[in-house]
C-alpha cells in the first residue's frame, strides 16, 4: 500500500535557498509541493529585503510550473497587519486540504520557533529541508548542481557593493570575509535565482544598478542607529 505524500506549499523567497529548498522537496516521495507563496510589499511590489520585483518572481514560478500565491503586507512594518495577511493564507491553503508549509531555513533557531509557534496554533506544521545542514557544504553542492544566482542585496558592512549584482559563485565564496555566513544565513546579502535543475527555462536577466539603501535600527544599548545595504536592481530581459 502505497502512502500518499503531504500536499505542502513551499516559502518562496526567489533566492538560492528557497531554490535548493525545493529542489531538495521534488526528489522527496514524502511530499509534493502543491504550490509556492512568496510575501511582498504592498506598495512596492517586491519580495523584502532581496529588493526583487514581483514580475520577476512570477517568471520563476512559471519556469518551474508551480501555482504562486502572493501575500501583501503594508510599508508600515505592522507586525500584526502581516500576521493577519498570513493567516488569511492560511485559511485558504486549509480550504485546499494544505496543512505544510516550508520553510529555506537552516540554522536560524529563533525564526523556526516562531513559524512553528504560529503554525501550530492554526493546525499547521512546518517542514525545513535544509534544516542544520552545513551552510558551506550547502553552498558548494548548490553550485555543483548547475544553480545560478544572482546577488542582488547585501549589508554594505560586510559586502563590497563589487559583488552585488554578480552571480554566487565559487568565486564569490572564496572572497567572503571570514564572519559571513557562505549562504548569507545571518541576513548578509540575498539572491535572486535565475536557472537550475528545477527550472524548465533560464531567466534571462542583467544588473541596471546598484544602489545603497538605508533603515533606522535600534542598537544594543537601545539608541536609534542607521544601516545601510547595497541592492541591484535586477531585471529581466528588455527591461
């Protein structure tokens, strides 16, 4: 007797490891990714901090033949606001017997705790594919199963702006500072993948420019500080 597999719908954020997420899902008779479901700004129409247009993201979802739901939160940051977007989503995944959601997430402890925690209280549960693997081997064999990808948003403290807009390579592994994470685990840069095994069709796309973006924070002592990040503005083809 044969065990049907779990119907789940992948978080997709466009980068490399949403990519090999899924690349790692499809080869996995336990489950069967229904469909994606990527979050953007509600005014500016692009996925968070990977800056990447939403035009862009449905090219992907139609090179790798899969159903993408978008989830719209407002410019106001309002936790709340995105929690009640999710959970709307939620709502509709539930009416299309979906109850997994998953996750590109490796080692980040306390984000996998709080999408759990919110899952949980829904009926929900999570599913992370890549999760504790090793962040430098996961970045190699990426590589080495014929994935392209683009950097298109690093911090400007850790990353030289000469990087941005180029492809994650073994080049640019080799030339990362030693505190940044080889996937960018900690939030150091994001990409926006364009080509691999899970896709039917390349995405042809260039870098226009890149520029530097800045966003209040709050530092450990508790003052308002500033930092600054480096995004391309990738585009596809006769843009």
């Amino acid at each position: 007797m044969s065990i049907k597999p779990i119907p789940i719908s992948l978080s997709w954020s466009g980068g490399k490891d949403s990519a090999f997420a899924l690349f790692h899902l499809l080869r996995d008779s336990r489950y069967e990714v229904k469909r994606l479901h990527t979050t953007l700004g509600e005014k500016t129409r692009r996925v968070g901090m990977h800056g990447i247009a939403e035009e862009l993201v449905e090219l992907q979802a139609e090179s790798l033949g899969l159903p993408l739901d978008k989830i719209y939160y407002p410019a106001s940051g309002d936790n709340l606001a995105y929690e009640k977007a999710i959970n709307a989503y939620l709502d509709q995944l539930a009416q299309d017997g979906i109850r997994h959601l998953a996750y590109g997430d490796i080692f980040l402890e306390d984000l996998r705790k709080y999408r759990e925690s919110n899952l949980a209280s829904r009926g929900f549960s999570g599913i992370f594919p890549l999760w504790k693997w090793n962040t430098a081997k996961v970045a190699r064999e990426f590589i080495e199963a014929g994935f392209k990808s683009v950097i298109c948003a690093a911090d400007a403290d850790l990353i030289d702006k000469n990087h941005v807009g180029k492809d994650f390579d073994l080049e640019f592994l080799a030339g990362l500072p030693a505190d940044v994470d080889p996937c960018g685990e900690n939030g150091e840069f994001h990409s926006f993948c364009y080509a691999g095994p899970i896709f039917e069709n390349a995405i042809p796309v260039s870098t226009k420019n890149v520029v530097e973006q800045s966003y209040d924070i709050t530092l450990a002592n508790g003052e308002k500080g500033e930092k600054f990040f480096w995004f391309a503005e990738i585009v596809g083809a006769g843009s």
